[in-house]
C-alpha cells in the first residue's frame, strides 16, 4: 500500500520544494508541517533527525530531513553542524578556511527520519563534490553555491537548475529512497 500523502516537519520552505518535485513522480504528495526546531548538535545526522521528528506529536505520516556539507579537509567539518555554521559563518567563511587549499574534496548528506504508524525509519542521501573558489550560482540554498558535485558538469549546484539539481543532489537521493519504499509497502 502505497502512503501518497505524507508530511515534511521543517521551517525550511526550499526543501518542501525540493522534495515535492523528488516525490511527485512517485505519486506522492508532499505537505508542509511548519516546524520551527530547536537542533540538538549530534555526531549523526540521524540523531538530529529522530530527535526533531519526536518534537512532532501529530499522528501522520510524517519524516524531518537534515543535512550538511562535510569537507575532507577539516575531518569532516562542519557536518551535522552545517546549520549553525553557515548561520555563523556563511559561505564566504567556509571558503576563507579553504583559502589556499589544493584538495577541497566534500561531500554532502542528507537523511530523513520518517514515522508512520509502523515505526521510524531512516533514508540517506550523500553526493560527493569539492568546494568551489568561490560563490556562483543564485539557485539553491544553503552551501549550493560553493558546492560542486563530481557528477556534474563542473557547476555549483547553486548555478543549476532545480530539475539539474534534484537529478543528482543529496536530498533527492534520500527523498527517492523514501519514495521507492513507500511505493513497495
């Protein structure tokens, strides 16, 4: 039995668009649950994820994404912690920290925690890139513009369009995953 309508608890408007577009094709319809949410910093972006979506004491099919940039650089930095960095620091403070950096290898990831009455369950998402020189792209959010997917032409994801975007992003592969699971309960 295929769910084709489930709900995203974010404050987040652009990733209620992304996914949508992601879950359309499944047959699935996508709401907003406006969620304002206090984010507990955690290794795991699951952890955020699970703890954010037990804020929600509504009785839907509901999921809460998370994701972040990690750059092989700094460890993995910021990471889980990508929310707050960006706040902090913006894009142009990530690229003042690659600032004479040769490798600039990243990574991003995105995982959803989505609750039904069966449980939760846990998607993942993860696009390999490397960190631009410096902010291209007016499309996007987030780190889209200093990102750069291997996958691609050589483009932010900033620079691309959505349809571009979501053909290869993070978050799309965690929406897919979701989707291709709900479509097969």
């Amino acid at each position: 039995m295929t769910k084709n309508k489930i709900w995203l608890a974010t404050g987040n408007r652009n990733k209620v668009k992304e996914a949508a577009e992601v879950l359309a094709p499944y047959g699935i319809r996508l709401e907003h649950f406006p969620l304002e949410r206090v984010e507990i910093q955690a290794d795991d972006p699951a952890d955020i994820a699970i703890y954010s979506l037990s804020m929600v004491k509504e009785d839907l099919p509901i999921c809460v994404e998370d994701a972040g940039v990690s750059l092989d650089r700094w460890g993995g930095f910021p990471g889980p912690y990508s929310s707050y960095v960006l706040e902090r620091l913006g894009n142009h403070g990530i690229l003042k920290l690659m600032e004479g950096e040769s490798k600039r290898k990243a990574y991003y990831v995105s995982v959803i925690a989505y609750r039904d009455t069966s449980g939760v369950r846990i998607f993942r998402g993860v696009v390999d890139g490397e960190i631009a020189h410096s902010i291209r792209g007016a499309h996007g959010f987030g780190y889209d513009p200093i990102f750069i997917p291997s996958e691609g032409d050589g483009r932010t994801f900033g620079e691309m369009e959505d349809a571009e975007k979501n053909a290869i992003s993070h978050r799309a592969r965690a929406f897919r995953a979701l989707a291709e699971w709900l479509t097969q309960i």
